[in-house]
C-alpha cells in the first residue's frame, strides 16, 4: 500500500514523522507524490489555519470544506458517510448499466456484476455505516434495474437469483449478504487477535465508532442467508418450488440439469424468460385468474380447452403437438442423427443443427441409418416408426432410437413408454434381419431442460460424446420451449 496517513499530537511532532517517513522512501528510492499529499490541523476536534506554520514539502492544507481522497473515500478530520454513500451508489449503478447493456451472454453479465460491480460496494463494508433497510434497498433497485433490461421477471425467485449457478441460480451477489458476512469476518478476526498489543488498543477505542463496535460486547450478528437457506425458501414457495421439487428427483442429474446456467451462452434476456418459465410466472389466463386473481376466464387461447395453464402451453396443447411441439422434438432428433452420421462416416461437414436436414436414407459399408421411416414387417405392428433407426453393421446390431420431449413430472416414465411401445418391433426387426441385436434407445429431455440420469448411458451406448450432446440438446431444447411460450403469448387471449 503507498498511501499512507500520519497523525501527530502537535506540528512539531508531525514534521519528525515526516522526516522519517521522507528518509525511508529515499533509502527505497521512492518518493513523495506531493500534489496528491495534503495536511490538515485540529484542535479541539476543529479544523484550524496553518498560516505561519512552516511547510518544508509544501503540502497543500485542508480548509474545512475541503476533502481528501484516501483509500477511495472522501473524508477530513472524519468520513462524510452521507456524501460518500451517494457517489458509492452512483459508481455501482453507472457500472451495472454498463454490464447490462453490454453484449455479454446471461452467465457473463453475472460474473461481471460480481467482480466489477459489487466490489464497489463491498470496499465500504466494515467502513461505512449501511444499514440493513439501505442495503436491502439496493438489492431491491438492482432487481429492478435487471427488470427493465429484460434479465430477471418481476415474479421470479429472488432466493434463485442470489444461488450459485451450480445449485440451479443465477449467482448473483447479494449487496445484504456480502455486507453482513464482511462485518463478521472482520469483527471475529479482531476479536481472536484481543491478545496482540494494537489490536487490543483497537477494541477498547471502538465504542460505536465503527460498524465492527468492538467493544460492544453485546453485539450480535446480523443474519446471513446461506446457500442451503436460499434453498429451502425456493422450494417452500407454491409456485417457484415446483421446479426445484422436479429438480431434485431421483431420478434427475442434477449436475447435467444445471449445465445451461453455467456453461450456457444465452442472452440474458433469454436466460431470464427460461428461468421465469421454470418458476411458472408467465401470465397464462390461468396465472391471471388464479394467482392475479383479475378475473380472466381460464380458456386455452389456442386449443380453446379449459386449463391454460404454462404446463398446458409448454407440452399439454394438443393445438401446437402437431407443429411446435414437433419442431421442438426434431431439432433434438435433429442432433442425435447428425452425430451417428458423422460417427459413421455418413456426411463429412457438421453443421449448425438448426439448419441439418436429415437424409432419409444414408449407407456405407459399415451403417445404414434411417430417419423418421416406418419398418415393414411381416405382421402388423402399430409402433413401427421410430425416429431413427441405426444398423451398425460392424458390431451386428440395431438401434431404435426414438426422442421425447416431456414435461418434468413425465420425464421418468416418458423412457419406460418409448421401451415399451418399441419392443414388439424390436423382436420383429430382429427376425427379419438376421437375428442381429436390436436394442431400444430413448432420448429424452424435459421441456424445462431436466436431464435424467439414464440419458448418459443411452448416448453412451451409441458411442456419442455425452456430454457437449447433453448440452446442446438441453439448450435446443430451452430455447424452443421460450420460443413456444413467446409466440403463444403472441396470440389473441
């Protein structure tokens, strides 16, 4: 640190320390910053002249309306909190703004929310006397300012926003959190170091002094949530902890589940719209009229059925199964045939899977690979159009590969369903085949972007690359489910 401030009862006094401290930076050839130095004399707690007094370094003098930047803040014979709070609040939202109107993806305007824009604010804490109304205030003001940039739903989870993106949050840090975790850290380190010569000199001085008030004994801490604390409030909450129920089945990676939140590359606008669709506070006429209460008759605007309700809109409608649900389930399928023809050989170039149009029918002499194509079989077998069907000739066996995309309540059964409605044509397909093994592969991924658990060993067992195929499906998957969800929104209620 090379800022450095001197006390002294008296000038003469003050002149020794100067000459000491002016011998030592000679003999570290550094030197004095002289237009940055000040000096300032009190008596009796007043700010008085120095006019007669003599300057050898000719610092400037503080008169009493005059301040000095030490550390960061602005002070005199004390810290102006009042003035000091107030531009700390105008640098941390100039630099929100900033990130938000940036062209940084979701997962990035949080990390640099976190490392430029908070520490701004907690430089002061343990310093400046913030209260807990006022920080609270603050946080409230940035969910706001996030509001009005499209990052965050007025009705999401505000416990959410604050978990780390690894328990299924935004990450973002909490100004009250932060606050109150600083003054205990730094309280309980001065309190261990009682024992030391100036440490103890600390404690005993500060009474009411400081935010630490060391010397209060009857001090208690202010609250700090914890991560396992922010979690028990989401899920206890009616709406928002449905999701949080679903995510922490059995049966659901939770690990892979959260991929999109810490790896991902969505706009924030977009990330904000996914997670306030998993809190299930889009307003459907079903959310109108039972949690707004504003009277809307609870009609599906588009299949015109009673129960518009975001379950209803996301996989339910039977309006959009035809189109937006199947669009959302080809692009996955989508995917998953453009890896086993590039595994296979069967196509040469990748492209954007948005754009992969797949072949009916591709061959070499070590596959055959088949897209959306009813198997004729010697008797009749309703279920015999699976998405994809591979013949891996090398290892002598078949996959039926079929896609679901269903909602988190269904995600478990969805993939006992595609077993069993697939294994007559299973048994028949191996017949008519030469006996070759056929083995049922369900793809399935919930319209939220849950992953199961079994999913890694079914993409395994194609020889495909688990985990960049689980992320890209997920994230296929969630922007067309947003996708689905802003174009109903679009229609006439």
């Amino acid at each position: 640190m090379d800022d450095l401030k001197l006390f002294a009862p008296n000038y003469t006094q003050l002149l020794e320390l100067l000459q000491i401290t002016s011998d030592f930076s000679n003999a570290i050839r550094m030197e004095f910053g002289t237009d940055k130095c000040a000096a300032v004399h009190v008596e009796k707690g007043k700010i008085t002249s120095s006019e007669g007094t003599d300057n050898p370094l000719n610092f400037r003098t503080l008169s009493e309306a005059e301040t000095y930047r030490y550390l960061g803040m602005s002070q005199n014979v004390g810290v102006d909190e009042g003035s000091v709070k107030q531009s700390v609040r105008d640098v941390f939202f100039d630099r929100l703004t900033k990130v938000l109107n940036s062209l940084l993806s979701g997962a990035n305007k949080a990390r640099a929310y976190n490392c430029w824009v908070m520490p701004v604010l907690t430089y002061t804490f343990g310093i400046l006397r913030w209260t807990q109304t006022e920080l609270d205030a603050l946080d409230r003001k940035v969910r706001t300012v996030m509001t009005s940039h499209r990052m965050h739903h007025p009705r999401s989870s505000i416990m959410r926003l604050y978990l780390p993106r690894k328990h299924g949050g935004r990450g973002l840090l909490s100004a009250l959190t932060m606050h109150n975790r600083e003054v205990c850290s730094l309280r309980s380190y001065y309190l261990a170091k009682s024992g030391d010569g100036i440490h103890t000199d600390v404690i005993s001085c500060d009474k009411e002094l400081t935010p630490l008030s060391l010397a209060n004994e009857q001090w208690q801490d202010p609250a700090v949530q914890s991560v396992s604390d922010r979690e028990a409030i989401w899920k206890e909450k009616e709406l928002h902890g449905r999701f949080y129920k679903a995510l922490h089945e059995p049966f659901v990676d939770t690990v892979s589940s959260h991929h999109w939140l810490r790896f991902g590359d969505l706009f924030g606008e977009t990330e904000g719209f996914v997670c306030a669709i998993q809190d299930q506070v889009i307003k459907t006429n079903n959310y109108r009229r039972y949690i707004l209460k504003d009277g809307t008759v609870d009609i599906c605007r588009a299949c015109r059925r009673p129960g518009e309700s975001l379950r209803h809109v996301i996989s339910g409608c039977s309006a959009l199964s035809n189109t937006e649900y199947l669009h959302r389930h080809n692009l996955v399928a989508r995917i998953v045939h453009q890896e086993l023809a590039l595994k296979y050989g069967l196509l040469d170039v990748r492209l954007p899977y948005y754009k992969y149009v797949p072949e009916a029918v591709l061959e070499n002499n070590r596959a055959r690979l088949y897209w959306d194509r009813s198997i004729i079989t010697d008797r009749t077998i309703p279920a015999n159009k699976p998405d994809i069907v591979l013949m891996d000739r090398a290892q002598s066996g078949i996959f039926l590969v079929d896609i679901a995309i269903p909602h988190d309540e269904n995600l478990e059964n969805a993939a006992t369903e595609k077993k069993r409605k697939y294994l007559d044509l299973a048994h028949e397909v191996s017949d008519m085949w030469g006996s070759l093994s056929t083995e049922i592969i369900p793809i399935v991924v919930s319209a939220n972007g849950l992953i199961p658990v079994s999913l890694s060993g079914y993409l395994r067992r194609l020889g495909l690359r688990d985990g960049v195929l689980r992320a890209q499906m997920q994230k296929a998957v969630l922007l067309d489910t947003a996708r689905i969800v802003r174009r109903f929104l679009s229609l006439s209620p």
